[in-house]
C-alpha cells in the first residue's frame, strides 16, 4: 500500500479531521456556488486569495479572533504564509486590496473580476460566522472596501414598524 492511500485510510478513521475535511468542502463549495461556472480549484483559489486580502488588512487582534472562527483547514489557508510583523498593510485601498486578489488568479484563464470574486466571498463569510464578527471586520475595513460586503440580511424590526413582533 503507497504512503498516501496509508495516510488517507488513518485520516479516515480519525472523526475531527473527517469533520474539518468535510467542513473546508463545504466553504470552497459555497464559493464555487456564488461564482457559478467556476471549478472547484479556482473557487479555492477565490478562497484563498480573498482570506488572504482580508487578513492583511486586519489588527492583529482582528485577525485572531475572525481565524478562530474558521474550520481547521480554512484557518490553516487564511493564516499561510502570513508574516505579522506586516500586518496590517499601510496601503488599505480598493484598489490593492482587488489587486492581490487579482494576482492570485494571475496564471489561470480565464480571468476574473476581483470585485466578484471579493463579494462572493464575503457573501460566504457572512453566513458561517457570527454577525458580530462581521461588523467587527467590517468596522476595522475602508469604506472602498467595505462596499464589496453583502449588505446585511438580518434585519431587526423597529418596534411599531410592520412586520415588528406583536406583544404578548
């Protein structure tokens, strides 16, 4: 039996990393859904490159608590190749931020549209982890970034307003 069939077949029999597994398949796949047409690899690769974008533009702080909210193996992507003494970058605009997005895809065709693909990922983002996590990214974030955000889905009700909770 080759090396790897002997890892995969032990990895098999351990229940957290069959759960993580499953778990990292779950995020690509829901990428790859917002980013219709486009393969598994490369909606990885959205993944990756938008974590990646995203992080280098957190405190510190920031980005301990938003990767302790990812599965085991997403956290594992968000943080490689991470250098904290960089962190965050001076330059937070749009535009560079769409560039090392952009980048990531430089060798693959055919091209994307980094707002896309920023935008699905965030949309994606948005339904795994808590809200407050959300708004905390969000509110550390520029404006011009901060636009590619899908606007928030969970809308509380001022009481009196339709569609408000009635009173027991």
């Amino acid at each position: 039996m080759g090396a790897s069939k002997v890892v995969r077949s032990y990895m098999g029999k351990i229940k957290g990393l069959e759960r993580t597994v499953q778990k990292t398949h779950e995020w690509v796949h829901a990428v790859q859904r917002e980013l219709t047409g486009m393969d598994e690899r490369r909606a990885y690769t959205a993944l990756r490159a938008v974590l990646h974008s995203l992080r280098d533009r957190l405190t510190l702080d920031e980005i301990a608590q938003f990767g302790a909210q990812l599965p085991t193996f997403v956290r594992g992507v968000y943080y490689e190749g991470w250098d904290p003494t960089h962190t965050p970058l001076r330059k937070r605009d749009a535009e560079s931020f769409l560039a090392q997005i952009r980048a990531a895809f430089e060798k693959t065709r055919p091209a994307v549209d980094p707002k896309t693909v920023a935008t699905a990922v965030f949309r994606v983002i948005q339904s795994r982890i808590s809200p407050g996590e959300v708004e905390d990214i969000k509110g550390l974030l520029p404006a011009r970034i901060r636009q590619f955000w899908p606007q928030s889905e969970l809308r509380i009700p001022k009481p009196g307003r339709t569609g408000a909770p009635k009173a027991a």
